[in-house]
C-alpha cells in the first residue's frame, strides 16, 4: 500500500492540474464564443457572395476563354489544404483531420493523382513531416484567423491553380456544428462551382439578360477571388471555432476525471491513515499487554 506521504502527494497534484483544465475550460468556452459570433456574422454575407458569383458566372461558362478560376482541366495533380490547430489539449480534434488526410492521399495514390500539400496549423504541418511528408506552403503560428491571413491564404491557392501548377484545390477542414460536434469536410474549392448546371436544370426561358457595369468580366475578376477568398476564411473560422468548442469539451472531461481522481484518492488515503492508527493501537495494547506480563 502506498505511504500517506505518497498519497497526499498525488493529491496535491492532481488538484494542480484540475485548477489548470478549468481555466483553460473557462478560457476554451470564451473563445468559442466569439468565434461563434463571428462564424455568424459571416455566413449571411458568405452565402450572398456564393448567390451573386453563381448567377454571374453561370453566363460566362468555365471554357476556354472564360475566367481562370471557372476552367475546368482533368484532375491530375490536386493541391491538398489540411487546416489543423497550432495547439494541443483539444482532443480528438487534430486526430480526426489527421486520419482523414490519411485516407485521402491513399485514395489520391491509388487514382495516380499527385498530391501537393499545403498546411494551416503546426499540428498538421508536424503530422505529415513524422510521415516523411513537406508541404509547399504553411501557414502556422498566427494565432486566431483574420481577413488579412484569409486574403495571403486564397491568393496562394489561386495563384497555384491560375498558374497551372495544379488541377484542382481542396481544404479539408473541421466543420463546426456546436460546442460538443465538429464535422471533417472536404470542400472542393478550385476550380469554382459556376453554377451552369443549376442553370441549365431551370432552363434558360424567356429570362432576360441583366445588364452589367462596367462590364461581366470585369464584375467576376473582382467577384471570383472575393468569392476565393470569402470560402477561405470561413473554413478559418469554422476551424476555428471547432477548436476552441473541442478544447472546452475536453478540458471539462479533465476536470471531471481529475474530481473522480481526487475523492478516489482521498478515500484511499483515509483507508490508509485508518490502517496505520488501527496498527499503532495493536502495537501500544500488543506493548501494554507484554509489561502486565
């Protein structure tokens, strides 16, 4: 059985670190809530942006001779964005993206479509260097996502698929649902969905052509890598925010083990003082008895 010494000890320590998981807990809880105001605020003027970029592109078809991030080329080399978090203590958070890049640069090997990697987050970034892999470009280390990060980020990728380095540009990221559910999505974002199906699926009827100023390809340059862009940040912020809501989830499990863990202790502790005074008695009645005799 362990000593009093030994116990007492454990105990101090666990209770050191569940005053740790709770101020991170509290912490974790008052992020995710302005990430979630600002996951709020931003997908009213996301889906807006997807709306108008859908119907104005639908005219100008993503051939030849259309705009660069419409044209549609057979899917050989793809560009693999995989958005983790810079830290850890977020349970099964950066795992999950982890499995899933996994499984899709197997099923990318076993189509004979080469990957280029790209990494937002240290934790990712790292993941793939123990696997013998480097990705081109990181963004890792910035802390909470901003516009001006989003824009460096959209520019990169757009400036990789315009140029012809690759066929198509996928994010894969964590989707947030709520506090205790993120989703691992892949979102396909280059070349971008113009719409020309939906379009086609309505039929062009005797709807009348709007008229553009200055003119539709001058509105889909500036509307096209807004579009980029906008998509970026989103999945930014939905990563973001999933981080934050899987930290407070588990960071409150920790707190809790670590209360189980203490009055566990605690209990063991008592039993032990009882057997070490019910043992001092024995020894003082085993003593008196010897000098009566």
């Amino acid at each position: 059985m362990p000593s009093l010494k030994s116990i007492r000890r454990r105990i101090t320590s666990v209770k050191s670190t569940q005053k740790i998981t709770r101020a991170m807990k509290m912490v974790a809880a008052a992020r995710l809530n302005r990430a979630q105001l600002r996951i709020k605020a931003l997908r009213a003027y996301a889906d807006k942006t997807a709306a108008v970029m859908r119907s104005v592109s639908s005219r100008a078809g993503g051939d030849e001779g259309g705009h660069p991030l419409l044209a549609r080329r057979d899917v050989k080399r793809v560009l693999l964005v995989v958005m983790t978090s810079d830290r850890g203590l977020a349970g099964a958070f950066n795992s999950s993206i982890q499995r899933a890049a996994d499984r899709r640069l197997a099923e990318f090997a076993e189509e004979g479509v080469a990957v280029t990697l790209a990494t937002v987050g240290r934790k990712g970034r790292d993941y793939l260097k123990r696997r013998g892999l480097e990705a081109k470009h990181d963004w890792s280390g910035h802390g909470e996502p901003t516009p001006e990060r989003a824009q460096e980020i959209a520019r990169t990728l757009s400036r990789e698929f315009t140029e012809g380095h690759v066929d198509s540009v996928v994010v894969l990221f964590n989707e947030f649902k709520s506090a205790m559910t993120q989703r691992v999505t892949f979102m396909p974002l280059l070349p971008i969905e113009s719409g020309d199906d939906a379009a086609a699926g309505q039929g062009s009827g005797n709807a009348s052509e709007p008229i553009y100023e200055p003119s539709r390809d001058a509105l889909l340059d500036r509307l096209l890598p807004m579009y980029v862009e906008v998509s970026v940040l989103r999945a930014l912020y939905d990563s973001s925010a999933s981080e934050h809501g899987a930290r407070m989830t588990a960071m409150d499990n920790a707190t809790n083990n670590a209360k189980k863990m203490i009055a566990s202790l605690t209990l063991e502790y008592n039993r032990a003082r009882q057997a070490a005074i019910t043992k001092e008695l024995m020894e003082i009645i085993g003593g008196a008895e010897a000098i009566k005799d």
